[in-house]
C-alpha cells in the first residue's frame, strides 16, 4: 500500500508499506523533489546496463529524507509549516517514508533501527528548526 499525507494539496510524505507489491517500475515522488522515489521489482536474470551518474549540478531548496524502518515501531507526527501538528502515522519494520515537507517529530514505540537518506550537505547551523511538538493523545494511530 502507498499512503500520501497532505496538507493543503501539497504531499508533506510518502509512505511505502511493507506488503507493497508493483511489477517494474514505478517512481512514487514527483520529478521535480530534490530525492527521487522509486520501487523496483525485477525477474531474475534482469539486467540493467553498467552506467554511470554524470556530474550534474542541481540546485534544490529545503531538505527531504527517506526512513528505511529496518525493525522496530516507530510513530511520525506531521506538522504543518505554522508548526500545527496535522496527524500520525505508525511504521513497523519493513516500512519506508519519504519526508517531504513541513515539519515532522519521530517517537520509537518499540527499539528500532532506522537507516536515513537525505539530500545533503547538511548545515547543522542552517539545516532545521526545532520546536516544542503539540501531541493531542487521543490522536494515537
């Protein structure tokens, strides 16, 4: 299942479930995100050309990250840009998010490891703001 978030028609994330099934190939983030989303799904003996990725600048602006929840639970709480906290979403393992846009807060629930992949450089000076997350309890997923 691929679940979208959004808020005021903009996609703030993309959420790939682990039972997730397509045959070839599909990109689920739009051409214009500084991170490009794909799944994949190959017979065997498939090949696909030795290539290599030319050096091409590309000027983005902002920060989208991808969570690979390798095991654990883990809850995401959206927020919108004012800060607002819009809702929440539960990830186990196998579970992949894009993080697009606005604002996000992560609480494990159950010991988890979590491989992250962001645009980068990251500038910790100018990367993020923090802020105080308003969590209502009985928004729970």
């Amino acid at each position: 299942m691929i679940e979208k978030i959004i808020h005021n028609n903009i996609v703030i994330a993309i959420i790939i479930r682990k039972d997730y099934k397509q045959e070839g190939i599909q990109f689920l983030s739009p051409q214009e995100y500084s991170l490009q989303l794909g799944y994949m799904t190959r017979p065997k003996g498939y090949q696909i050309s030795p290539h290599i990725h030319n050096s091409v600048q590309r000027n983005t602006v902002g920060t989208q990250e991808v969570l690979f929840i390798k095991n654990g639970k883990v809850r995401i709480d959206f927020y919108s840009f004012e800060q607002l906290l819009l809702e929440s979403r539960q990830l186990s393992a196998g579970d992949i998010i894009l993080l697009a846009g606005a604002g996000h807060g992560i609480e494990v629930i159950q010991e988890a490891e979590i491989i992250e992949v962001k645009n980068g450089p990251f500038i910790e000076s100018a990367d993020k703001d923090r802020f105080k997350g308003k969590r209502d309890t009985d928004d729970i997923c």
